[in-house]
C-alpha cells in the first residue's frame, strides 16, 4: 500500500467553499469508478478554511501516470475537473498548470 498526501488551495469566498463541500458529498459514479480503477483504495480530503489537505492510500500498481490514463477513458473526468476548477486555486508557489501539489512527508510517529 502506498500513501501520497497533496495540498491545494480552494478560492477564498465562503460560498464557493460552501459549494465544492456541496459537490464532495455526491462525487460522481464515473469518478468514483475511475479512481477505483486507478488503484486507490481509499481517499480522504480535510480542509481548513480555503486550504486542502488530499490523502490517497492506493495500491502497488498505482502511479500518477496510470491515474491519468484510467482518467482518460471517462469524459467525465475532464468535466469534473474543469467544474472543480471554478472553486479551486493553485498554491501560491505552484507552477503554471500545477494543480494539487504533492507533499513531502517530514514527520512520522
């Protein structure tokens, strides 16, 4: 099993939060099929207001690569992401294009 935690900013207008939180409690099916698909067994995001924390536990045979791939295959996928987008914002730091940033880990009990 391997874990990758990635962070991301949401835009700062309490409604949209209000509005991405709305979206997150009735994920798509074609969404949810294709991160299955990928590998992820279990994914979880934690926000604190506009700053979101993403932990995906996947598989052995998960990449991001793959995830892009199996991603592909739904044209759902595009439309989710580009709605999202509407709520989302890259971190201050990320590169143009750059989206949910992975994080290093640098604690562990």
């Amino acid at each position: 099993m391997k874990r990758y935690c990635l962070a991301l900013d949401l835009k700062d207008d309490p409604e949209l939060i209000k509005a991405y939180d709305d979206y997150h409690k009735e994920v798509w099916p074609e969404i949810l099929q294709s991160l299955r698909e990928s590998g992820i067994q279990d994914m979880e995001i934690y926000r604190v207001r506009n700053r979101m924390f993403m932990i995906i536990d996947a598989d052995d045979s998960f990449s991001f690569e793959k995830k892009a791939k199996v991603d592909a295959k739904y044209p759902e996928n595009e439309k989710w992401e580009e709605l999202m987008w509407k709520y989302q914002q890259a971190l201050p730091f990320a590169k143009p294009g750059e989206k949910w940033m992975l994080m290093e880990k640098v604690f562990q009990l």
